[in-house]
C-alpha cells in the first residue's frame, strides 16, 4: 500500500522558523523526504514565545465556558480526521496502523474528560475560613502564561497535545517542540484546533534538534512540560528550577509484568503480546520484564512464543499488520546492541533477534530473551523495542522483589483471578500505574486519575484533576468579616493568650465532630 497522499507540506509550514534552513523529514518505512521542516534557534523560539504570550491575555480574559466551546469541536474533528491523522501519525512513526489509530483515540478521550471536569476545577471554590463565621476564604485558580511543551517521537501526536489541552482551557498560551523525527503529527494538531476556533497565535510550533531548539523553550515558559528519556528530563528539570520554573517530567520504565498460577493465560498472552510488541515497543508504558510463577512459567512460554512468531509485521498502512518499524537506524542500532550484548554474555534467544532489512530500513523482529541476569543492560536499562525478557519467579515475594528492583518506577501488570491479591501487590509495587488482569493501558487511560511515575521516572503527573490544575497557580483570597483578631490594646495580653487558647480547643472539638 502507497503513502498516503497528504499535504506534508502545508503541515511543515506552520512551523515558526528559518525558511532557508530546514531539515528533513522521512517516511520511516522507506527514508524518503516527505516534508522540509523550518529550523527554529534561540531568536524564533523567543519570537514564538512572543506570538504566543501576547494572544493569552486576551484567551484567560475569556470565560471558561466560552474556551470549552473550541475544544468541544476541537473533540468532533478529531473524530471526523481519524484517517487522516492516522496517516500522518504513521508516515513520520513507522508504526503500524492499529497503534498510529490508537494514539489517535487518546486526544478525544482526554479531551471529553477535561470538558467535563474542567469547569469545576478553574471556578472559584469556597474554602472553610481560619476562624469559622469570622472569616471566609476563597481559593482562586489563574493560568501561569506560557507552557513549553517538549515532546518525544513515539507518540507524536498524542503526547504534544495532552497536556496542552487542558493547559489551553486553564487559559494559557502552548509553545509546543515537538522530535524533529516526527513535527508533522503535531502541526495536524495545531491546524485542527486553529480549525475549531482556537485564536491564531495562541499555540506555537518550534523545532530544531532537542539540544538546539529545548533549551530555549526551557528558558522562555512559565511551565515546562517534558516527555522523555531520563537523560534529558534531568537536565531539563535542573535548567527549569534555575528560573523556579515549575516542570512535569514524564520519563522512561522498566516495566514489570507479574503472572500468577491462577490466571487466565489465554488473556494473559494475548495482552501480553500487545504490552510488549505494541508500539514496536516504543511505549513508555509497555512491559519489558515478564516475571512468571514458576508453576505456569513454561505453558505460558510455550503459548507467548507461539503468537509472537506468528506477529504480522509489515510496512503498510492497512489494518492488517500488527508491528511497525523502529523509529530510526541509531534506535535500531541500539537495540540491537541490547540483545546482541545479552546473547554474548549467554542469554538465552528464545525468538526474533534480526534486523529485517527487507521489510524496511528499520525493522527488528519481536523479540524474546530467557536466562537475563543484572551484569546484562537489557535487564536494568530501557531498551524501548520489541524486546521482553522472560524470568521464572518462585512467588509473590520473589515477582515483587525483581519488580522492584529498578530505578524506573512507571508502570506495572499484575495478572491473577483474586482481585484482593492482586490489590495487596499493587499496594507493595513502586511505580506509578497497576494494571490488573491489562498488560500497559488501562491506568493511562483512566483519565480521571492522575498519570505519572515513581523513582525516576518522572516527577508530576497528567491525567486526573492535577493534570489540569497544575498548569494554574492558586490565588487564596481570605476576607475579615469581623474585627475579633488579636489583644485588644487595652487588655492585658494574658487575657489575650487565655481566650486564644479556649478557642483553639473549641476549635479542635468543633472539627472533631
Ligand atoms: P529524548 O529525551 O531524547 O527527547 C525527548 C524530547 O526532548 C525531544 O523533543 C527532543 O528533541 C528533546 N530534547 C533533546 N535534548 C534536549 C535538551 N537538551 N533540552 C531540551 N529538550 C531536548 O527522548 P526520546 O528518545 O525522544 O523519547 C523516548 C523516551 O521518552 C523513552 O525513555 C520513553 O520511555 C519516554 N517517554 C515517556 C512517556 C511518559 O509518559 N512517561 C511517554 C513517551 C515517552
């Protein structure tokens, strides 16, 4: 099947930057150019930021109902465009179609969420007054101004709008760098808001290599909300807390998946296939440690390999083909190293374990290992591709212990039919999503509850009511209604201390009750 015929160029152009000087992007599943992107240095990201600042003020003066209004239709186009955002997802990805129509589903979920929720959380909320019916208090939430959003190549659409939305309706302006792998999927995104209504200048795109173009974007927001590898969100978070400039880092794992004698395995390989080999394995979310009881380890080995062989893979853009390509040779490079190290220091290759040049420059099969011990960096480090390592677990304790042991504390899976099991390892698991009887998703897609990691995989979170209110800053506004506060100046300040302290216990039995 042919790349679909988009208007690559159209998308490219609305990018702030040197229109002599752009850079290339490429089909992933032939590494043809498609589009030639504006570079953006340290002068177009302040003039971006400049763009984007002076429309806000008049955005927050809006009432929130009013901005809701652009993100209702912003929520149908997403629908009506499915195909083509898809299209476009898949071009600059490699990945397959299912994943490119699945990263799409994520904007109109999160986006219903917030319609729903964000009303509530921005309206001025009365709070109980330091000293009841003296005073009252109420807590007030204004936007912070412009938010840099930095975002990665994996899911390019998705993750460069996810947090803009519900930062866009709490009333800020976005400056948005996204991989310059992978601009296009956002400039969709900004033309089908700009489409829906949102004010021109409100959302700009800059993007250069990350060390080029993130910096500067670091150092213009208000905000910095960064999605990443460990590496940069490291230097990224320290550059933004030299201006005490809050960020949200959403980082890498190492994620544990648990399975139990008692579970069903059909579900638990069928999920598993998806956990793992989703996405090429370019998820942050997905499954990289298989921990398997001891008592079901080899049935389950034998059912996992037998589907991860039969795994369609392909480059195309139908529905049929179940794994994409890698994002690019240096990826591939590096995982293929991962194994390759493994293998020779005498893990075991249980499948895959190729590049598959015929498929496309950047292909690499699923990929399972067995006999991985902690000397092996594909047991400890992020590989992010289609690669699990399989372990047998003698039990619980063992399966939480190796589950823990990691400096990554993003995501996890535990599979097992008694759900107060299953709940009392969540309790014991450090990371920051459980996925019970699901292998990644289902915690992320929650988006009533907050999203993010433990350890170092990140600090802060989206989704939930924090993944909007953090883009606003809280203004208390107590009021005085009554003049009753401190000694009257002709009283002996005893008297003072004694009445204070009757109330205080008045207080105490008051909210005790
Ligand atoms: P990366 O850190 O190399 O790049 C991420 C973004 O940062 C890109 O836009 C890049 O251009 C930019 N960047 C690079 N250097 C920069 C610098 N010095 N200053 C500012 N910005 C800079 O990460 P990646 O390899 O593109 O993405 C894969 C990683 O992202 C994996 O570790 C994955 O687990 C993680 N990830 C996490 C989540 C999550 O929600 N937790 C989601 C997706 C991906």
């Amino acid at each position: 099947m042919s790349r679909p015929d988009r208007d690559l160029a159209a998308l490219a152009a609305l990018f702030n930057g040197d229109r002599e000087d752009r850079f290339d992007v490429v089909e992933v599943f032939t590494g043809e150019v498609v589009a030639r992107v504006p570079r953006a240095g340290p002068a177009h990201v302040t003039a971006a930021f400049g763009r984007a600042r002076a429309a806000q003020r008049e955005w927050a003066s809006r009432p929130v109902k009013e901005r809701l209004a652009v993100f209702e239709r912003f929520h149908a186009a997403l629908l009506d465009h499915h195909e083509e955002i898809a299209d476009v997802i898949q071009v600059e990805t490699g990945k397959a179609r299912r994943m490119a129509f699945e990263e799409m589903c994520d904007l109109p979920i999160l986006t219903s969420h917030y319609l729903r929720r964000a009303a509530r959380l921005l309206a001025p909320r009365r709070r109980p007054g330091a000293i009841p019916g003296v005073t009252s208090a109420v807590e007030l939430r204004k936007p912070l101004g412009v938010v840099g959003v930095i975002s990665p190549w994996n899911f390019p659409f998705a993750i460069a709008f996810c947090d803009a939305v519900p930062a866009l309706m709490a009333g800020n302006a976005v400056v948005v760098k996204p991989d310059p792998h992978t601009p296009l999927s956002a400039a969709l995104g900004l033309r089908l808001l700009r489409e829906a209504g949102l004010p021109h200048d409100l959302v700009q795109l800059v993007c250069d290599d990350g060390p080029v173009t993130g910096p500067a974007v670091v150092d213009a927001a208000d905000f910095v909300m960064f999605t990443g590898s460990l590496a940069t969100g490291r230097t990224v978070a320290a550059r933004a807390a030299e201006r005490m400039v809050p960020s949200c880092l959403e980082l890498g794992g190492k994620n544990p998946m648990i399975v139990l004698p008692d579970a069903d395995l059909d579900a638990v390989v069928a999920s598993a296939v998806l956990g793992v080999f989703g996405n090429a394995g370019q998820l942050c979310l997905h499954m990289e440690r298989l921990l398997v009881h001891a008592e079901v380890h080899d049935d389950f080995r034998a059912r996992f390999l037998d589907r991860v062989r039969r795994l369609r893979l392909g480059a195309d853009y139908g529905l049929e083909t179940e794994m994409g390509a890698l994002a690019d040779a240096a990826h591939l490079a590096r995982v293929s190293a991962h194994v390759d190290e493994a293998v020779a220091a005498g893990a075991t290759l249980l499948t895959g374990g190729r590049a598959r040049p015929d498929l496309g420059p950047t292909f690499y099969e699923p990929t399972v290992l067995a006999d991985v011990t902690p000397a092996m960096r594909v047991h400890h480090e992020e590989t992010f591709g289609p690669v699990a390592c399989l372990y047998r677990v003698s039990g619980v304790e063992e399966a939480v212990r190796l589950a823990n042991d990691t400096e990554y504390g993003l995501n996890a899976s535990v599979w097992t039919a008694d759900p107060a099991a299953a709940m009392r390892i969540a309790e014991r698991l450090e990371t920051g999503h459980v996925n019970i009887n699901d292998s990644a998703a289902l915690g992320y897609a929650t988006k009533s509850a907050p999203s993010g990691g433990a350890k170092a995989s990140g600090l802060g979170v989206r989704n939930g009511d924090e993944g909007l209110l953090k883009f606003t800053y809280p203004t208390t506004v107590a009021t005085l209604k009554k003049q009753v506060l401190g000694a009257p100046p002709d009283a002996p300040y005893a008297d003072f201390v004694s009445r204070t302290v009757t109330s205080l216990r008045w207080m105490r039995r008051l909210r005790l009750r």
